[in-house]
C-alpha cells in the first residue's frame, strides 16, 4: 500500500501541469489561464492519475482479500490439529483412568 502511494505521489509531481497542447486555440489557453479553470490537458491528465490510483486501489483490496482468506485458512488449520491433540490427550486421560481403577480394584483383591 506505501509504494502504491509513492508511486501515486511521484506521478503527481510528473504531470505536464504547464505544458499547452498545440491543437488548442490561443483563445482557450488564455480563457482557461484568466479564470483559471483546467485545461483538457490538465483534466486528461488526472483522469489519467485517477484511473491508476483506482487500479492500485483494487489490487492493494484484492491482495489484502487474499492474505486475510490465506490467513483464515491457516488458522483453521491450526484450530483442527488442536482438537485432534485434545482429542488424543481426553484418550489418553481416560486410559489411565482406566489404568489406574484396575490397580486400586486388583489392590483391593489382594487385601482381601
């Protein structure tokens, strides 16, 4: 996003804002320099700039679309392997329960 910005920035310090194009009339240099109004040249060129930003705009949204899903789908992942090591420790939790009610009742068949 900083270097889309930049790369905004460097284009709006390049643009031909006192270049006058030679098919314009005399007349409507001077008009647009009196009331100072743009020229079609001046207007060109930010639609020209205003057409990059929206495309470095969308592509910076779509980059951040698929970092987030990327990042969704990495937590799911990790959430999964999660439960199943829960999973194995509750096993593992009963089996030693069960482990351990077979050694007090073989103890306590002993002392009888």
């Amino acid at each position: 996003m900083q270097q889309t910005v930049r790369r905004i920035h460097e284009i709006t310090q390049d643009l031909p804002v006192h270049k006058v194009r030679q098919r314009r009339g005399l007349f409507t240099n001077i008009l647009s320099r009196v009331t100072g109004l743009a020229s079609q040249e001046q207007l060109q060129s930010v639609r020209d700039v205003l057409e990059r930003i929206e495309t470095g705009v969308y592509k910076a949204a779509e980059m951040f679309g698929q970092g987030s899903r990327s990042l969704l789908a990495s937590f799911q992942i990790e959430q999964k392997r999660i439960a199943n090591v829960v999973r194995i420790l509750t096993l593992y939790r009963k089996s030693i329960s069960t482990i351990q009610r077979e050694m007090l009742r073989a103890i306590n068949w002993d002392m009888t």
